[in-house]
C-alpha cells in the first residue's frame, strides 16, 4: 500500500491543532468564534427535529413489532439486502391454534364448531394487520429511516466540517495575534505576521463557504416537516382502516356466534330454570349449596329459560314475593329452610350478602339463598 507520508504528517499536525484549540476553548483560554444566530437556531431545530423522528421512529417499530427478536431479524434482513420471509401475526397463530384444537375435540360439538368459526375470523383479523403492519412500515417507517439515514448523516457531516473550519479559523486568528505581539518587540517578524495573515483569510473564507452549505442543508428541515406530516396522515388513515376492518370482522363474529343458541349450555355461570319440574327432582345436596340447575329434567314440552345467576337482584329497600324452586334445608338457626313451589316474603338489609335475602313465612324468619327463588313482580 502506497503512504503519502507528507499528507499523513500534515493531516497529524492539523489533527493536533485542533484539538489544542478546542481543549483552550472549554478551558477558557481560548477565544470562540461564535456562529450567528439564524444558524443557531436552524442546528437547534435541525437537533430537536433528529432527536424526536428517532423516539417516533423507535416507538413505532416497537408498535408494529412488539417482539425485539423479530425487530433485530428485521434488521439483519435490511442490511443483507434479502428479502424478508412473511411471518405469521400473533392472531393467525392464535386461529390456527384454535382450528386444530376444534379438530380434536370434535367439529360436530359445541365447543368445537365456535373455535372453529373463532379461529377463522382471529386469522382474518391477523391478515388485517399483517396489511397495516406492511402499509405503516412503507408510508410512514420508511421515510422516518430514509431521513435519519440519509438526510441527518449529511447534515452531521456538514456540521463536522463547519466545526473543524471554525477550528482552524480560531488557531489562525490565535496565530496572527501572537505574531504580532512578537512583531511588536522586533520587526524580524513581519514576514510571520503577513503569513499569518494569509492563513486567517483563507480559513476564514473556508469557514464562510462551509456555514453558507451547513445552512443551505439546515434550512431544507422545513422541507422534512412538510414531509413527515404527509407521512402522518398516511399512517393515521393506515390505522383508521385496520380498526375499522377489525371492528366489522368482530361484529360479524358475534352474529356467527348467535346463531349457535347452546353454545352455553353447560356454563357454570348459567343457571336453567325448567318451570313445572316436582319438588323431588328439585332438592338441594346437603349442607345448603345452590345446585346446578341444569340438573333439572324438563318435561318433554317444558321450555327451558336460560338466565344469569346474577342477573337475579335482591330488592334495595321494600318487600316483595318470592316462590321458591328449589328445597333448602337451613344450615343453622339463621337461616330458613325453603320447600319447593311455596311463596315466600323476601327482602334485603343494609350491609347483607348479595348472594342472600331475609325470607319470611309466618312468624317464621330467616336467611334464604337467591339463587333458589324466582322472584315475582
């Protein structure tokens, strides 16, 4: 390899230079040229604007793609330049999951057939955001990277240069002035003083030229915002189509769901009441739990009414009827032991248990469990 040891040497020295004027700046023994205030206040925007585009940008991503594995395999895709293979959203696998597990417990059940219809909209949904996924990273990721990227490394680049200009100028101007101190003692010195003078100018012209590049860049800032809140918009109108799309798949969903009328059926939060059933197919177990009501027989033209146990609420203040469906037998003397079909005055206390209501037959009076009444309007 070929070395121009001239350059490197020349290179060294300014390299030293330099750093020699910037250690006597920040320690005060050095004057600074100070740059004027139009481009100041363009580096401040050119800065604020960087610095705020990196947090978006780095937030959207985790946005997009919450798993930091995936982001980084993204990454090394980008700079391999290959083509990244499609990944299955979370909601896709979720249906896929779904539909498998409806092939094991049978298609033909309950159970089986709504994971199966659920499965098929949660892989519709991942698709939906498999597209906005795509969109966002293109309307919007792309030119937040392209300028980071892009525009900023140059703007940085130029801004280096600027610094190291202005470096030199300050050692020059340091230069002339000690020159001429020294000429000031002994005319010996003119000819340092006048090649310190040509240095000044060709740095300070140096200088003058990189500020005027340095600004014309900057200014282009405006130009980005301009550009980034066409990209917004494009990002908003990505993200109102996706929650809209999400929104239609779901309710779709739901009228898919009621058309399955016993895809509860079997639910511990349901309760059955099967209206006319004896009082011997209606006995509570031992030790007064509520029983299940589906455990009930109907009658072959009995309808079954499905209701929520808590749906069932006891009176705020008040009396009213109450006809019992179930025995019951009291637990202790604090409670009131039911047999199924009577009528019964019920009501509530501040304080009490949802679960339970004062009931009263005759001088007779105690608790009674609520899910063990229909109460009566």
């Amino acid at each position: 390899m070929d070395f121009n040891v001239k350059k490197l040497a020349s290179d060294a020295g300014l390299f030293f230079t330099r750093a020699v004027q910037y250690t006597e700046e920040k320690l005060g023994q050095a004057e600074k040229t100070e740059l004027d205030a139009h481009l100041e206040n363009l580096i401040a925007k050119a800065d604020c604007t960087k610095n705020w585009t990196e947090k978006i940008f780095r937030q959207t991503e985790i946005l997009l793609q919450p798993n930091p594995s995936a982001r980084i395999e993204e990454f090394l895709y980008e700079k391999l330049d290959k083509k990244m293979p499609i990944r299955i959203t979370n909601a896709e696998l979720l249906g896929q999951y779904m539909q498998d597990a409806a092939k094991e417990f049978g298609p033909s059940t309950p159970y089986g057939s709504t994971l199966i219809t659920v499965g098929e909209y949660q892989k519709r949904i991942g698709a939906v955001e498999r597209e906005f996924i795509q969109a966002s990273a293109l309307g919007f990721l792309n030119p937040l990277r392209n300028f980071l990227e892009g525009d900023w490394r140059t703007i940085s680049k130029e801004r280096r240069l600027l610094e190291n200009f202005r470096l030199d100028l300050d050692s020059c101007k340091a230069r002339l002035k000690k020159a001429k101190q020294a000429e000031a003692k002994a005319a010996l010195w003119s000819e340092e003083v006048e090649k310190a003078e040509q240095e000044l100018r060709v740095a300070q012209t140096d200088f003058d030229r990189q500020s005027e590049v340095t600004r014309l860049l900057l200014e282009g800032i405006s130009s980005t915002h301009v550009n980034h809140l066409r990209c917004l918009h494009e990002f908003v109108q990505a993200q109102v189509a996706y929650f809209a799309q999400c929104a239609v798949h779901m309710q779709d969903l739901q009228k898919e769901l009621s058309r399955f009328p016993n895809a509860f059926v079997g639910n511990p939060s349901m309760s059955t009441i099967v209206p006319g059933s004896s009082p011997q197919s209606t006995t509570a177990p031992p030790g007064g739990s509520p029983p299940s009501r589906t455990s009930a027989s109907p009658g072959p033209l009995d309808p079954v009414v499905t209701l929520k146990i808590g749906e069932v609420k006891p009176p705020a203040t008040g009396t009213r009827k109450a006809k019992v469906l179930y025995d019951y037998d009291a637990a202790d003397t604090s409670e009131l032991s039911l047999l199924a079909d009577e009528l019964i005055t019920v009501y509530t206390v501040p304080g009490m248990d949802p679960d339970w209501l004062i009931g009263e037959r005759g001088n007779q009076k105690g608790k009674v469990p609520v899910t063990y009444l229909e109460l009566l309007s």
